[in-house]
C-alpha cells in the first residue's frame, strides 16, 4: 500500500531532511518509525530537501507498506515511534504510483523575520531576529515582485551544492513572490516549480540589500543575468527563519 503523509518537523534538532551517514536526519527519523511497524526497511521519499536547521510545517512524504491500515491509525502508530520534534500531522492513502517528489508540481518556502531591538525568548530559533536600523521593506516588497516567472537563480544558490548539478539547470518559475510586514515581524513566501541550495536565503539577503537601500529594486533583476558574479549579491540569511510551507500536486 501506498501512503502519503504530511509531516512537520523542528529543524534544530535534525540535520536536515535527507538521511546522512554520520548526521541524525529527519528522513532517518521517520524510516525507523515506519521500521518499527513493518519489522524491515521502508524508504520515505519526501517533496523536497531541507537543511540543516530549516523547518517544515507540511512536508509531504510518500512510502509503500505491505499492509493497509487505517489513516487515523496510521497516523498514531507513527507518532508512537517518532522521536520529540517531528510529528506526522495527517496520512491519506496514494495512488500505487504516487511519487511525494517527483509528482509535485510546486512547493512553497516562507522565510520569517522579526526586526525589532528585543525579542520574545521563544522565538529565537524560530525567526531570523534582526535588530539594526534603516531598513526600507517598502522597497523590498517590491523587489519581491520582480521575481515572479521563470529566470535563472544561478547567481541566487550554492552551485556546487546544488542537486543534480552534473545538469546545471539552474532555470526556476517562480509562481509567488511576496514580502509582507505586519508590526515586528516580516514574512516572504515564495512558490515555485523548485528550488536550488540555498536558493531562499539568498533571495532574502538581496532583499535585505535592497531595503538597505545599497541596491534599487529593479537591479536585484542584474543578478539573474549569469554573466554576473555570485559574489555581487547579498549575503545567504540563517537557516532558522526558513520553512518549507507545503507541496501542491
């Protein structure tokens, strides 16, 4: 039986989602919940890669087992066996052929801020907290915007990192750009057909450059030229304030 799960999962505590010799993951931390009910290997192949420290709140995975079992039990059973900082939020059974990566047709990251001088002790590690002065998120917002269609990130990643880099297909189709303030606290969600290393982060430290006022919004739109250097962009933001939201199909 196929399922598909959505899972969440703390990113301080796992290194990352993808299994990792030496490194506890949350791909490792799922597979020996799914161990413990199936008495063998079961591999869980998720929507998309997070690193370590990136949070997920709705991660899709899908895994095969040789029984069929109730969702809402399934659920539970999993949940027994998973350690604290990762949950299974729902499970529905798939189609044979359901594949949580492959079969995903965009996946969505929002990244948080919280730009203030103080800070609530149980955000941090949850935000990035920036606490300096004259910033200008008008014009990040829109930057943001500039973003939308298809361009190539090359300059927006860590290429040497990048999955499947043999093909350096470094062209993305951005379907949502959006920076939004509310008080304190800045939230940029972006959707898109995939992502590249670091691709998020990036893309926010430019936006920081831009409300910084050291680059106008229009030449964040330079650095999608790949005769540019990588060098010449803003800074990649800690992995603390990124989320990957959700996978549509």
């Amino acid at each position: 039986m196929n399922y598909h799960a959505i899972v969440s999962y703390d990113g301080a505590k796992f290194f990352g989602w993808q299994r990792q010799p030496s490194c506890f993951t949350a791909q490792e931390a799922f597979e020996n919940a799914l161990f413990e009910l199936e008495g063998r290997k079961v591999t869980a192949t998720a929507s998309g890669r997070t690193d370590a420290g990136v949070h997920a709140v709705g991660q899709s995975v899908s895994f095969e087992i040789m029984r069929k079992i109730d969702e809402r039990s399934l659920a539970l059973a999993l949940n027994a066996h998973l350690p604290e900082g990762i949950s299974v939020i729902k499970v529905k059974e798939a189609e044979a052929d359901f594949n949580a990566r492959f079969d995903a047709k965009s996946r969505k990251y929002k990244y948080f801020i919280w730009h203030s001088s103080t800070i609530y002790p149980h955000m941090r590690g949850r935000v990035c907290w920036l606490k300096g002065s004259g910033y200008d998120w008008g014009k990040a917002q829109e930057a943001a915007k500039l973003l939308l269609g298809s361009h190539d990130f090359r300059n927006f990643c860590h290429l040497e990192q990048t999955e499947g880099k043999k093909e350096r297909n470094t062209i993305r189709s951005v379907l949502k750009s959006r920076l939004q303030k509310r008080g304190d606290l800045l939230v940029y969600s972006i959707e898109a057909d995939g992502f590249l290393y670091n691709m998020v982060r990036i893309i926010v430290g430019n936006l920081e450059q831009v409300a910084l006022g050291r680059i106008t919004p229009h030449e964040i739109l330079d650095l999608l030229d790949s005769k540019k250097s990588r060098c010449s962009g803003g800074r990649t933001f800690p992995p603390e304030g990124l989320y990957f939201w959700s996978a549509k199909y």
